[in-house]
C-alpha cells in the first residue's frame, strides 16, 4: 500500500463513500476528488480492503443515528482507518471471531498471540510500557488484545475489540467478544460475515452452558470452520484424558452441525503453550498449534459456486465511470454470489425483466467478467426500470414473496410479541414488516423447541413474518445474503434481531384455514389482551380520560374512548366486540350500569375502577401508576 497522503480527512470521507457504494449498509456521504495519483491509489485500497462492512452507517456526522447499541461511531471508525493501513498491500485477510464463556481466557489468548507474532523490538517496547504491565512487571496481554483497565481488572469483556496481526504469509484480523450471556448480542454482531471461529473452553470447567449457546450463534450467523481451544491445559497439569474427554463431548454437540469443520486444539494461553510453537509439555499430543490450525485453508465459500446474484444499490450515469464513451444508465452493487460476465443474460426481482450486459465496471474501471465480492457497476443493453431493493440474478433463482418464516435471533431490550411492525432488511431491501406468529422458541443451549407467548433478550425462535409488500428472497441455505434478514425497531432504529429465512408461504395459504377468528388470536396478533378503565361520569371526566389515554398510548398501547354508555343491547354488544379486538376501553358511564359492563370482562384483572377514587384531579398521578401496573399484566 502507498503511504497514508496528506488531508486525511478528506481522504476518509472519500473511502467511506466508496465503502458506502460496495456494501448496502450506509447512507448518503460527500464525495471530494482525491487530490492526486497517490490518494487514488489509497482510496481504492481501502475499498477494496473494506473490513466488517456489516457495522452499520459508518459517516463522521454526529447527527447519525446508529443500529448498533452502545457503539461509539467516532471510535470505531479511527480504529478501522488505522487497522486498514497496517494491511499490506494485495494481503487476503482471514477474518476470525473468539468467543466463549465467561473467564475462559479469550482476552489472554488473543493477547499472546499479538505478543508471540512481534519482532523482537517490539516486545522490548512491550514490556518496557507500564500500561501493558501488572505489578509484578510480568506483560497483562489482555490489555494487549484492546480490552480497557476496567475490564483486564475485573477479568471480563464487555465491548468488541479488533485486533491484526501476520504469520507468516497470512493476515488475520480478529474479533474478541463478550462471554456474558446479557452481550450476546454484541458477540452476534461481531460473528456477522466472519470466516472461522475459536470457541473457548477452559479444561478446569469444562463446557459451559456459554460455549454450547456460542456455538449454536455461530453457526447461525453462517461460519462454519469452527476452532476449539481447550485453554488453561496448565490448570489440570496437562492431562491428556481431560482433553480427551472434552474432545469427545465436543464432538457430541457438533453432531447437529454436519456441516461444519472443527478442529480442538490444548493450549495454555497465558504462558504460550501450543499457541506459535509445538508444546514441550504435552508429548501426547501430535496435533499442530493453533496457529497452524488457523493457517488451514478455508473450504471453498458456497458463495463462490453458488448462482450470480447481485442486490441493487444505487444506479447512476456511465459519464460518472472512467473510459466510458455513451451516458447510459449504470447499475451498481456487489456481486454476493457466483460471477458474471460481459454478454450474459441478467433477471431482474421482482420484476421478471430480462436484458443482456453490455459493461462491466469494476470501481472505476472497464473489465470482462466479475465475480463474488466485486462492486461492480452494469451497463445493459437496454432501459429497465431498476433501483435499490432490485436484485440480478442469471435466472429466476429467487422466490418473490410478502410472507416468511424465518429462525430469529432477538437482540433488543424490548420483548419481540405478536403484531409489533418492524423495519425489515432483506439485501438491499427494505420494508416494513409484522412478526405475525411466533411459531417456538428454539432452546440455545440445547435445541429444544417450546412455545412462547413472546422473546426477551437473545433468544432463539421460529417466526412468521409478514412484509408490506412482495419482494425478492431465497432461503438461507440457497444464499445466505439474500436469505437473512434484519429486524429494525422503527422508533429507536435500533438493530432488534437477526434472521435465516427458512421457507416462503404461498399466497394461497388463506384457504387453508376457514375457522372462526377467535380473540385470543386477534390479543395475540396486537400484542395485548382487551381491558376495560371505568370512569365515573362528570364535566370534567372527558379530560380525565384524555390524560389516561395518550399515557398508554405512549407506552405502545391500543386503546378506544367510549365517552357514554347506555345499557341497551346494542351498546354492549360495541363494547363486547372492541374487548374481542384486544383494545383497552376508556368508559364513562353511570353507576347503576357498572354492573352490566364489568360482566363482561368477567376474567380477573380485566378491569380497573377509576370510578372509586373520590378526587380525580388530586390523585390523577396515583391513578396512572397504578394503570400502567394493571396494563402491563395484559401484554
């Protein structure tokens, strides 16, 4: 790589604009030329070299809202600037992600390797700086792996750190993630587009419920070369059968993950045993270190052999590209899948439009055929209606659908229940999207399926869900970024799950059930049960009521006023029929027809008598504490 120009600023917003244009996730950016040869020649290593495109919305501008929760954009993306330029120039990088459970050394591990791989001159400097050192004088390398003094204090890992570091003729980049169970969705995150992960397991304690729940994400978030380090070998004397045993257990939980390649490597991470070279201490074990581990080449991606698909991003005029001669319509994106090129036959989703290419741009430039992970940019040999959410496949690989089921995994704070909308993204793609059906909950530990009314925090489950309108997809097996989707709350933007989308529904599922719409399905679909508040009639009760509704309305429930109630048949059949629809009815009504109305939310807990409290003016702020309790039970 050249050596980092001048005006780094200007050079940061022109790559991250670059980077916008070659993955989906960003926004809008300002474009500046670059100054001259060499700044070109910088920015175009940094497009190409685009580390973890999946964070979201990388851009200097403080007015940004982010997907990521407690991620501290300003941070994060000097952090990525300057890993960029320590990448040599042309170097593949092997993206890594080490995870487990909690104390089982993840921090220590990536620490010593950071250490081990370091020329002699820069260890000097290492043990020669107090701030990577414990009292003893002997290096902490957890602080070496980027964890802060709080956290190598305490032992534990709360945000994600990046690491790099060379072996020889390989670059890898590495990820350290949480081990608590409350961040994993910030290990999730992480696992996000990563070519192989290391599991921890400490030998002293063996499989931990954190290291099976790992496991399982991982192979959700789609790695399948999976390494096992069995660390603190040192704890049980390097013991061969403790090894054994684990091995075999591991072997046991990967029985559901035929897919996937692992390997278990003994280590002793802190002292260095097995890491970089061949392990004096366990002359039992003829395996390789776990950087030869590392060092083995990836199995071919699937996405490699799989179909050309290439989801839309943005399209512009030709004049825009370099050597081209016709202003033509130019369509961009990345290549996700297969390859491509000049002359073949193009299907547009979701439109069924065909047309040939004509060009082929790859960044700037004129080429014959690109393939998996080129941004490209394609002329065609004719005028399509095409935009971003569009998707170009060689044939009609891809299902057009507004219906899914796909396996989640909830994220957010708030619980994930039937009928909450969502911004859903799909590719390129996004809609607004209904969770309709939880269909199970999926055990992370142990695979189990069980029911569930609704999702907390990390959970795993099988969910319907409907979209606002048909668009392209395929399942996750066939290609799996056009086959998972994102779920994106609407009023935070916060990243609230991530999703394989197993199969499609048929728009002629309807007839296949014809039964009576209950009420429990209809509570079920809007997220609540039906309740009633009674108020007692008077001048200012319509006030009253006013105040009660948007306060429940702010905390995201549905509810009606009925301002008068006679006892006639026809008013209670309304009310009957709006407690039915699972909305919570404000009612001011008269004394003797109490009665009449309560009986018909018979079911304890249905109703909250505003009515007995004597001064509604002085006791309205008791009264809405205690609603909210009341209103909570019907979620």
């Amino acid at each position: 790589m050249t050596a980092q120009p001048k005006y780094i600023g200007n050079i940061e917003r022109e790559a991250v604009y670059r980077i916008r244009e070659k993955f989906p996730y960003g926004r809008d950016a300002v474009f500046e030329e670059a100054q001259n040869q060499e700044e070109e020649e910088f920015l175009l290593e940094l497009a190409r070299l685009a580390l973890y495109p999946e964070k979201p919305l990388l851009s200097f501008s403080k007015k940004e809202e982010y997907l990521c929760e407690g991620w501290d954009p300003k941070q994060e993306t000097q952090s990525f600037f300057q890993i960029i330029e320590k990448i040599p120039s042309g170097r593949q990088v092997q993206k890594l992600i080490v995870c487990g459970g909690v104390d089982d050394g993840k921090s220590t591990l990536i620490g010593r390797i950071l250490y081990d791989t370091k020329t002699r001159e820069e260890k000097e400097e290492i043990h020669s700086d107090p701030k990577f050192l414990r009292k003893d004088q002997s290096v902490d390398y957890a602080l070496l792996a980027g964890a802060t003094e709080e956290e190598a204090r305490q032992g534990i890992t709360v945000q994600v750190s990046y690491s790099l570091f060379d072996w020889e003729d390989c670059c890898f980049l590495m990820a350290d993630v949480p081990g608590h169970e409350e961040y994993t969705h910030n290990m999730a995150f992480a696992a996000s587009g990563v070519d192989t992960a290391v599991i921890m397991i400490a030998a002293n304690k063996g499989i931990v419920p954190q290291t099976r729940r790992h496991a399982r994400i991982c192979h959700f978030m789609g790695i399948r070369n999976l390494i096992f380090a069995v660390n603190k070998m040192d704890m049980v004397s390097f013991e061969e059968k403790v090894f054994l045993q684990l091995s075999e257990e591991i072997k046991q939980m990967l029985e559901e993950y035929s897919d996937c390649r692992f390997a278990v490597i003994p280590v002793a991470a802190k002292s260095g045993v097995n890491m970089t070279r061949a392990s004096d201490e366990m002359g039992w074990y003829e395996g390789g270190t776990l950087l030869d581990a590392l060092k083995q080449p990836l199995p071919q991606k699937k996405s490699e052999t799989e179909f050309f698909c290439m989801p839309v991003q943005r399209t512009c005029k030709s004049s825009q590209m370099k050597n081209a001669a016709v202003k033509k319509r130019v369509i961009q994106g990345e290549i996700v899948s297969g390859s491509i090129k000049a002359g073949d036959e193009i299907f547009v989703s979701p439109t069924g439009r065909r047309a040939k290419i004509e060009n082929i741009y790859l960044l700037d430039q004129k080429t014959d055929h690109a393939v998996c992970t080129d941004p490209i940019g394609i002329e065609l040999d004719r005028e399509l209606d095409v935009g971003r959410g569009y998707v170009l496949t060689e044939g009609d690989d891809l299902a057009v659908a507004d219906r899914i089921e796909a396996d989640i995994l909830w994220t957010s704070d708030n619980r994930l229940t039937q009928g909450k909308r969502y911004q859903a993204v799909v590719g390129t793609t996004a809609v607004t999207a209904v969770v309709t059906k939880i269909c199970y909950q999926i055990d992370v530990n142990t695979g189990e399926h069980s029911y569930a009314e609704y999702l907390t925090k990390n959970a795993l489950a099988r969910c319907e869900i409907c979209f606002s309108r048909p668009i392209a997809l395929t399942c996750e097996k066939k290609n799996r970024k056009v086959g998972t989707i994102r779920l994106v709350e609407r009023e935070s933007e916060l990243l609230a799950a991530y999703g394989n989308i197993m199969l499609t529904i048929s728009e002629e599922s309807w007839k296949k059930d014809g039964r009576d719409v209950a009420s429990s399905e209809r509570e079920a679909a809007l997220g609540q049960k039906g309740g009633i508040i009674l108020f007692s009639g008077g001048k200012k009760t319509g006030m009253y009521m006013n105040y009660t509704e948007r306060y429940l309305l702010r905390m995201g429930f549905h509810t009606i006023q009925i301002p008068s109630v006679e006892s006639g048949a026809k008013d209670m059949q309304c009310i009957r029929t709006c407690l039915d629809a699972g909305l919570i009815l404000l009612i001011s009504l008269q004394t003797f027809q109490k009665e009449a109305v309560i009986s018909l939310a018979a079911e304890k807990g249905r109703v909250f008598d505003a009515a007995e409290f004597l001064d509604l003016e002085e006791n309205m702020g008791v009264i809405l504490k205690q609603i909210k309790i009341w209103a909570s039970e019907l979620i």
